[in-house]
C-alpha cells in the first residue's frame, strides 16, 4: 500500500528529510551519473534525486502511482510529472535509458509488474536503479521515514526479483548509516556518524540501492506439469468391464458340427 503524497513531500521538507535526501543521493549518484543523451524516468517519489539530472540529460520525466497521488515537479517551468498506473506505464517500447524507482517497489502491491514494465520501457541494455529498505536495516523498523513502511529486501531478494523480471544486477550502493532518530542535536552529527556507519557496518544500512541492466533476452519460466502415476491415470471403462471383455476376447470359439445340426 502506498502512502499518501502529502504525507512524504511533508516528510522531504522537514530536516530529517533534507539529512535522508542527502545520504541517499550520494548513492544514487554514484549508480547513476548524468548523461546529456539519456532520457530518464523516475517512478514512485524520485523527484528529490531528479533535480541534479535537469539540464544534463535529454529528458527527465517523474511518474507517480495512482495509488499514492501526484505533486506538480519541478516547481518552476513545464510540469514533468504524471499520475499512471503502476503496470501500464503510457510510454513506448524501449523509449527510456534509465529507470530509477523510489518508494515504490517496497509499496507495490505489483512489485512484478511494475518491474515488467520497467523493462517494457527500457532501451536494450538500459538501467533500473531501485531504492529500497534494508531488511537487517534499522530504519525499516520505525516510521519516522517513508523507508519504514511496505516490505523491505535484502540483496538476495533482489538479485531474485530481477532475474525474473529480465535484469541483472551489476552494482550495489548503501545509504542511511546512521540510526534513526530525529532530534535535532542528533542530526547535527548524522554526518559523521553516516560516514562511521559505512565503515563500520554497511551491511546493516537503512537503504540499499541497486543498478540493473535489462538482459537483451528475456527468459522463459517453465512450469513443470504434474504427471500421474499409472494407478491414477484414466480409463475409458469401468476396470470390471474391461476384465469381462477381455475375457470374451481369450475365450475359445464355440464349433459348430454341420452333421449334428442336419440332423437335427
């Protein structure tokens, strides 16, 4: 389920959101470097990691699930963003370089489909940059963040998720090191303590960000059919049935003597 739009831009505009945004854009930037020929969508709630992307990629477009509502972005200019259903993006085929998803897929209650349509829309060897919660993270265990809400991964879980949605993983970011806590003389260190953090315990990071690229050939999943054993197959008769007609079948033929029945 996802949470209301006003409930994060609240969230982004206090200062535990601008300290979140700060950690969490240094790893995003580091999967995902501008590009002046790229066009990129941003899905879910990714306009706080599109800003540094205008003006140094072709195209920036933020579309927003329907179940989470849209805010007009950037503030300034031509609005980019649209409200669409998470598994009918209204985009073409292979129209987009990049794809960066943001609290979203940990919300969806289509996680498949939406990464299904991710790759619809993606150019062959495009990119899907995912942020999520960390499963052994502590921040998916308060709600003080968006991140504390919907269902978090582990890097197993994603590696699982991509591969049956036709991608591969090719690099890993972790942000949000610190604990969680919002008191202000807190986040005057978080900082130092998020820099300490990445040293000293990456693994147990409030976020992981992962890069994907679309596979050129996307695989089949097979189903194996369930097979019955031979006492269980079906018959065209009755086993009875079939014993007497067999039985008929075996049986000796009745002879008949001509002579006998002239006499008669």
């Amino acid at each position: 389920m996802y949470l209301d739009i006003i409930d994060i831009r609240d969230f982004y505009s206090s200062l535990l959101g601008r300290v979140v945004a700060r950690s969490v854009e240094a790893a995003v930037s580091a999967l995902m470097p501008p590009d002046p020929k790229a066009r990129v969508l941003g899905f879910g709630f990714a306009t706080p990691y599109l800003g540094r992307l205008r003006g140094n990629c072709e195209r920036v477009l933020a579309f927003m699930p329907a179940g989470q509502g849209v805010l007009d972005w950037p503030p300034e200019g031509p609005s980019v963003t649209a409200l669409v259903e998470e598994d009918a993006l209204p985009l073409p085929d292979q129209s987009m370089d990049c794809v960066l998803i943001v609290h979203a897929l940990e919300m969806s209650p289509k996680p498949l489909a939406l990464m299904a349509e991710a790759r619809r829309v993606l150019t062959i060897g495009g990119k899907l940059i995912v942020v999520v919660p960390n499963r052994q993270g502590a921040w998916s265990r308060f709600d003080i963040s968006p991140f504390g809400f919907g269902q978090p991964y582990s890097r197993g879980q994603l590696r699982s998720l991509f591969a049956e949605a036709g991608f591969e993983a090719e690099a890993w970011a972790t942000a949000l090191h610190m604990p969680p806590f919002s008191h202000r003389s807190m986040l005057a260190i978080s900082g130092t303590l998020d820099r300490a953090g990445q040293r000293t315990w990456p693994a147990f990071s409030g976020v992981i960000c992962a890069r994907a690229t679309k596979r050129n050939i996307q695989g089949v999943r097979v189903r194996s059919r369930r097979v019955l054993s031979p006492a269980l197959r079906p018959v065209l008769q009755p086993s009875g049935l079939a014993g007497l007609h067999r039985t008929k079948a075996h049986a000796a033929p009745l002879l008949i003597d001509p002579d006998k029945e002239q006499t008669s």
